[in-house]
C-alpha cells in the first residue's frame, strides 16, 4: 500500500486496495486479480522548490531621501537622522540651559553604572576575547565577508591594520599618554591607599591602560564588520 497526500489535502492511491491496513490483510484478498487497465492517478502536485539564499538580493523597504546638485549628493535614511538630530540637539539644550543639574545627573548615573556594572564589563570583555579564538579556530574562520566568486579586495596585513587604526590606533594618539596619568594621579582606590608605594601605583595606572587597549579591546574590534 503506497499513498501520496496532495497539497489540498486529497490522498490518492498508486494501487486498487487502498483500505489494506496490513500485510494480513492483503492475504486475505489475494484472490482479486489486479485489473487489466492501468490505474488512473489523480494528479499530483510537485511541492513547491525550497528558496535558495545563496547569493540572493534583500530588497531595501526602508525610508531614503535622495537630493543633490551635480557632483553634491545627499542619501539619508528620515528616520534614523532626524531621530539621531532630536536626541542630540535635546541633550545639548539640557546641558546648556540647566548645567549644574546636567552634571549632578551625569555624575550620578556614572557613578551607578561604575558600581553596579563593573563585573559586566570586565567579563564581557573576557569572553568577547575568548569567543573570537574560538571562531577564528572554527569552520567560520575562513568565512568570506562578500560573494562566493569574489576576490579579496585587501589581503590579511592590510585588513588588520585598517581594522587597528580605525579602532585602537585612534585612541591611543591622545588615550596612550593621558589615560596612564590619569589613573596614576587618581582620584582611585590605589592612589587613595596611603601605604601604597608611589612605584606600585604607577605599575597599576599601567596595567589597567593595559587592559582598555589591549587583547580586550581589540577583541571588539573585529565584531562590527562581521555584524
């Protein structure tokens, strides 16, 4: 007993005892013979072809706005700038007209993100590092951030520094010199120990810049071309 469902739901047969539940069953009825015409078949429709992903097009539904005068062109999304403009232009006109209570504010929820947040951020930084060893090691290393068939338009070397510059390489031009002394010089909790020798709050202002712009830092980097 062989069946086919369509997909209006009808269920037909490729043989003349379709109600035969069971081997047993067919036993028992042997004594038909089969008829000597062949069977006809309600037609079956071929389920529809699995769509394929592989070099498809997303369409862009979103808003744009396009204007320009010869070579001056201007292309922007309605929403995310003027969205982007009224926060902007609101936390300027706060801080402006009411700075004393804008600073009181900043300072507070500084203060709230620091002790309540540290934990968050120092291992989501550790695993960050330890989540980008474990791809580059992966069958996703060699992942191709373009088509199938293209080449690669800048080689590793090229790559990782345009990646370095754009992300540590910055900072570092003002961040490398100032963020040592500023943890050197404090106010923190090395330099307000008293009994801390000036040489050993030097080494910790070190290692903590170590850490902002170090592996850590640079294990962000790589994440916003891959998303």
């Amino acid at each position: 007993l062989h069946e086919t469902e369509r997909n209006d739901g009808a269920r037909c047969s490729r043989f003349p005892y379709n109600d035969l539940a069971n081997p047993s069953d067919m036993a028992e009825k042997n004594s038909y013979d089969a008829p000597p015409y062949p069977i006809s078949m309600p037609p079956v429709d071929d389920p529809p072809p699995r769509p394929s992903w592989a070099g498809a097009v997303i369409k862009d539904k979103s808003v744009w706005f396009k204007c320009g005068c010869g070579p001056l062109k201007l292309r922007l999304n309605p929403v995310v700038t003027i969205g982007a403009i009224i926060v902007i232009v609101a936390f300027i006109l706060w801080c402006v007209l009411e700075p004393v209570h804008a600073l009181k504010s900043f300072n507070s929820a500084k203060s709230w993100i620091t002790y309540t947040f540290t934990w968050l951020y120092v291992g989501s930084q550790d695993v960050w590092a330890l989540v980008i060893i474990a791809i580059y090691f992966s069958k996703y290393g060699n992942m191709k951030l373009g088509k199938d068939d293209e080449e690669p338009e800048y080689n590793d070397g090229t790559w990782f520094c345009m990646l370095y510059a754009c992300g540590i390489g910055v900072g570092l031009f003002f961040f490398g010199v100032a963020e040592p002394m500023w943890h050197y010089l404090g106010p923190n909790r090395y330099t307000k120990d008293k009994y801390m020798p000036d040489n050993e709050v030097a080494q910790w202002a070190i290692n903590l810049t170590f850490f902002h712009w170090g592996i850590h830092a640079g294990s962000c980097t790589p994440w916003s071309p891959l998303f």
